[in-house]
C-alpha cells in the first residue's frame, strides 16, 4: 500500500519540474498537505481557499537582502500562509493553512495556467482572512527543508480582505521594492457543501437510502419517479389505485391480492361468479336476469335467447323457462308452426276459402255474403225498399238499389229526410221543424230568416240628456255627459259626494248641477279653504247688535231655505214624469214576434223578445204536397203577435221556382 505521503503527492506529479517519484514531494506537518500547486486537494473540510498565481517579476535577479542569488538566477519558489483577519498581518502561525510550492521558475516568469493552490477548511468560513506570500529562493531544483531561512527571501506580500463564498476569482497586484506578483484568489464550498457558509451538506446518490441530485442551494432534488423527504419513495404508474395498488420501482403499479387491471381498479370476482360483478375483491352481484349464489340461473331467458318466432311476445316464468303468446296464424311452443286456418273450412253455403298470413277470407258465391258466407243476399223479390221506394236490380240481380219517394232516404228509404239541413241558423240559432215549416229559433237580441241579424237595441232611443246609445247583445249601454248618471243618463250627478267642501261648509247644488259650498264663520273661498280676518272693530255708541237685527236675519235665512226646497220638490216630480212618458213610449214601440197563435203545440218557436213588428211580409218555405213535388208554397205572412188572417189563403199558392 501506498504511504499517507505517497497518496498526498501522486496528485502533484503534473506540475512543472515535478518527477513521478513520492521524493519530489515535501511534507511540511503531519496535518498538511505540502502538494506541488496543481489540482484539487481531496481533504474533508466544508470550503477550499484557492490561490491562482499568475505571474512574478524579479528585474534585477536579487534577494531581499540585496544580494545576488546565483550566476543562473534565482530560482523561485513560493510559501503562502492563510490565517485569520489581522490588522496588522504578521508571520505567525497558519490558522487557516499553509501551502509549499516547487520551484516554478528563475527571475522573472509566469506561471503556468490551471496551477491553483488549495487550502481546504473543515470548519464555517469567517469571511474574512489575512494571506501572507513569501517568494524564496532555492539553491537547488527542489525547494529546501527549511523552508524559513531569512536568507532565502526574495521578497513578501501580504493582504487582509473581506471575501464571501463564489466562483468569483479577486484579481490582487502587489508590488516590492524591486518586485511584482499579480494573482487571484476566491473561496469555494468543498464537494457536497452549499449555502453562504458552506455548512449544508448534499451528496447526490441513486441507491436504497436515495435517489436524488443536489440543488445549487444544497437542497435535494428527486431524481425522476422518485418523491418523498429523501427520495426514497417510487411514483407509481399514473393512474394507479393507491388503495389497491402500489410499486417498488417508478412506472409500476402491482396490484395488491383481490385486485387487477393496469391500474389497479378492477376487482377479482368469486371463481365460481358466472353472470355477476363486484364493487369488492370475491363479491358476485347479479347482472340483470340471473339469479342464484354464483349469477348461474338464467331469469330473463326471453332476453338472452329469443326464443319466440314470427312475432310471438315472450314471457319469463322464472328458473330458465318461458312461454310465448303467438300472433294470429302461428302456434306451438315457440310460435313457429303456421296455421292453415282453412283446413277448419270455416266457409259456409259452398263458399271458398283464401289462406292470408294473419287469417283466410271466404269469397261467397252468388246470393250470400258475410265472413263466412252465412247470409243471404236480399234482392227486389224480397222487397227490401221502405215507405213506397222502388226496387231496382244491379250487377245481374246480386244488388240492388232503392229509388226513395220525396221525403224519405238511406238504402231502403228507411231514414226521413232532415228539412233543416237546408236551412243553416246562425248566432247560436237552432232550425225548428213542424210539418212542411221551418224556422229558425234565435238566441235573445237576434233576428232574421238565418238569426243573422243582431238587433239594434239603440234604434228606440233609450238614452236620455243628450248621451251616446253604445249596442250590445242583447243589451245596450248609455255614455253619459259630465252631470248625468243612470242606466238611462236620467239622473243628476251628485256633485256633492266628493265632499268638495272643507273646513265644516255644507255642500248643496248650484247652478248647472255645480256644487256650491256655504262657508261658515270666518272661512271663505269656493271650497270654504281660506281663513277671513275679522275686520277691525271700533267702539261706537251708535252701533251694536239689538236682538230685532238678530231675529231680521233668522228670518231671511228661514224663507231661502224654504225657497231651495220647493225647488227641489218641482225637480223631483218633473223627472218622475218625463221617466213615466219615456218608458210608456219604449213599451208602444216594442213588438216581440209570438207564434203561440199558430197550432204549433203552442210552441213558440221565434221569442217573443227576438223580433219586432216591422209590419212588413217575410217569406218562409213550405214544402208542397208529394204529388206536386216539384213545387213548393211560397207563404207570406207576417210576424206579428197573431198569426196573419191571410196566412191559410196564402198556403194555397204555389208557384215554380
């Protein structure tokens, strides 16, 4: 095995005038590392201080004493001390570490690129340090154990600085006497150390106890399919049922016992389940129409097999069975037999029967007709026309048709004919017959052969006072001018109801039906709505109120109120009067049109209050005797309250139409 100084040094190999042999390595203490300059130190420790040497410059090839170094120059190497922040940076112990360096050149020279020294730090970083750099001289390619000597300085520099933790290299220039050296330096986390302090530890691994990569900030980050404080826990297949499922790897989903199905969600039925399902692991729920402990007793066969033909319904009876109700035509079990319905021979009287898919018809012979050929066929030997029709034989003497005389109809002439289907009433109007006469009995305020008048009930002048007559139905409404109310406008508006009169005035009517208000004590104004000062009252021994004054106005008020009664009292009898001689006139001027006269079984066919006596003829139709059927009465008469005397003269009259 290698030595501890061996493994320190295999590493320093690379750097300029470094051989491969452990002796071109130097150990300055037990608990350092003296490595020459290049690459990284793996040492445990939470950051690494790194000093970048650029470039040193030495014009004149002197020490620090003045004295030359050598006839070839001076060989340089560098000692570099890093201890904590000090005012006054002074030589002393390396708290924070030290570092040798190999001889890197003569005089003056740069260094070689990417060779960086390394302090590492195994406790927080303070952020802040002093550094102190010596560049000595040695006599041989190899620097000397005693790496002290005051003899052997070149030169010394040294800084006190601030530094935060960053990538970012501090570039320094520093100058001597007779010297310059310009470098750079930054302090960095150690591997698996984050945060301004670089005391968060975060080691990346991919194995039992993690799978996860480490954030710039030091945090954790879950490696894809893996969650959990630690990354420790897989993320099943999307979809997976967590509750019946669950995985050792990411993108599994392993189904726990009683489950299954990609996702886990599909429960395992009994193994002796035939037709049911589950909701849990071994439950057997019956689909619709199976029955039974394990679903294997079929309840709807009807459903599952059809077993009724050509139409037939099907009915379950329960454990596998079944009937069917055939249609017309078919019969057996499963309705598929076809009946021959003529094998019966249903046809009677020598009748042929015709096979159809849903029954048979019989074609009858001649003289007999039904379903079955089972009755005779009537002909005019029979006789079969009603009320003197005349027979008439078709079709060779197998039909026949009835000619009906006036008055009757159907196929054997056994109806009578309607009379009022020739005459169409109107306005809810229904055709009364009687005889040879039909009328049309009218629904109240309507007149006319047809009812299609509306009668004007406005034509006798109803309304009174100059207001509008407005016909209705039957009826008849008046619109009254302002001052008149009443069915008929007749009377005078009580202008008084209103209460037009405030503050106590009595109200009575004035001229033109007005209402005037008679104030009392000091109020005035047409409605008695304005106070009147008293006026001023001077004493004065000449005048006063006597009790004659008093009883002179006692007596004026006294004869106007009876003035105003009388004439209230003419008023009242002068409409009285003129209401009498109005409704005398309108019961003159009233006809009402009343057949009771007429030996209709006292029927009145036309109201009495559905017409009025226009003195006028009116033409009604009467049907003429059978034997002159091609003319009929044309009477005129009129429709009065009694028949007209030349009613029965007119019913002689008939004329061509």
């Amino acid at each position: 095995m290698k030595s501890s100084r061996q493994e320190s040094c295999s590493a320093c190999s690379h750097l300029p005038g470094q051989g491969t042999a452990p002796e071109s390595c130097s150990l300055t203490e037990s608990s350092r590392t003296s490595c020459p300059v290049a690459g990284v130190m793996k040492v445990l420790g939470s950051g690494v201080f790194e000093l970048d040497l650029h470039h040193f410059q030495n014009t004149k090839g002197l020490l620090a004493n003045g004295l030359s170094c050598s006839m070839t120059g001076c060989r340089t190497y560098f000692r570099v001390c890093l201890k904590n922040f000090q005012t006054v940076v002074s030589p002393g112990d390396c708290l924070f570490g030290k570092v040798t360096t190999p001889v890197l050149g003569s005089d003056s020279f740069s260094v070689k690129r990417d060779a960086v020294l390394r302090l590492p730090l195994n406790f927080t970083w303070p952020g802040a340090f002093s550094l102190l750099i010596e560049a000595r001289y040695s006599p041989a390619a190899v620097p000397p154990a005693d790496t002290t000597n005051p003899e052997s300085l070149i030169s010394s520099f040294d800084i006190k600085r601030k530094l935060g933790i960053g990538h970012e290299w501090t570039p320094e220039v520093q100058r001597g006497s007779q010297t310059e050296l310009r470098y750079s330096y930054r302090f960095i986390c150690s591997e698996h150390y984050y945060g301004d302090t670089c005391s968060k530890i975060c080691a990346p691994r991919d194995d039992h106890f993690g799978h996860y990569t480490c954030r710039p900030d030091g945090q954790i980050a879950c490696l894809p399919g893996w969650k959990g404080e630690y990354c420790q826990e897989p993320i099943c297949l999307g979809g997976c049922n967590e509750r019946n499922g669950n995985c050792t790897l990411p993108g599994e989903c392993k189904c726990r016992k009683g489950w299954q199905g990609p996702f886990c969600d599909v429960c395992k039925l009994h193994p002796s389940c035939k037709h049911g399902t589950c909701k849990e692991p071994w439950q057997c729920t019956c689909k619709e129409g199976w029955g039974g402990i394990f679903c294997d007793q079929d309840l709807n066969y009807c459903t599952h097999h059809k077993p009724c033909a050509n139409g037939a319904t099907c009915m379950n009876t329960g454990q596998g069975s079944y009937t069917c109700a055939c249609m017309p035509g078919f019969n057996g079990v499963n309705c598929d037999l076809e009946v021959r319905e003529c094998d019966s021979q249903p046809c009677r009287n020598g009748g042929h029967c015709l096979d159809s898919k849903n029954g048979y018809r019989c074609a009858c012979p001649r003289g007999f007709e039904g379903t079955h050929c089972e009755h005779r066929m009537l002909t005019c030997a029979d006789a079969p026309c009603f009320h003197g029709g005349e027979c008439r034989e078709h079709d060779n003497g197998n039909t026949y048709i009835c000619e009906c005389l006036p008055g009757y109809t159907g196929l054997n002439c056994e109806r009578k004919v309607d009379k009022c289907t020739s005459l169409q009433c109107t306005n809810g109007g229904h055709c009364v017959s009687h005889g040879a006469l039909r009328l049309c009995s009218c629904r109240s305020g309507f007149a006319g052969l047809r009812c299609e008048v509306n009668i004007n009930e406005c034509a006798r002048d109803p309304c009174a006072n100059g207001s509008t007559c407005v016909d209705g139905i039957n009826d008849y409404t008046c619109a009254c001018p302002p001052g008149r109310t009443g069915r008929h406008c007749e009377k005078p508006a009580d202008r008084c109801a209103s209460r037009p009169c405030l503050n106590g005035g009595t109200c009575t009517a004035g001229a033109e039906g007005r209402p005037a208000c008679a104030c009392p004590g000091r109020y005035v104004g047409p409605r008695c709505q304005s106070s009147a000062a008293p006026p001023p009252v001077t004493p004065s021994p000449n005048v006063g109120w006597e009790a004659g004054d008093q009883l002179s106005l006692a007596a004026v008020c006294l004869g106007v109120g009876l003035v105003a009664v009388l004439a209230l009292l003419c008023a009242a009898v002068a409409l009285i009067r003129h209401v009498r001689k109005r409704r005398r006139k309108e019961q003159d001027s009233e006809t009402m049109n009343n057949l009771s006269k007429v030996d209709f079984q006292r029927e009145n066919l036309i109201s009495t209050l559905e017409l009025k006596n226009t003195n006028k003829k009116v033409d009604c139709e009467v049907d003429c005797p059978r034997e002159k059927s091609n003319h009929k009465y044309i009477n005129h008469y009129h429709l009065d309250y009694k028949t007209s005397p030349g009613y029965k003269d007119d019913m002689s009259l008939c004329r061509n139409r």
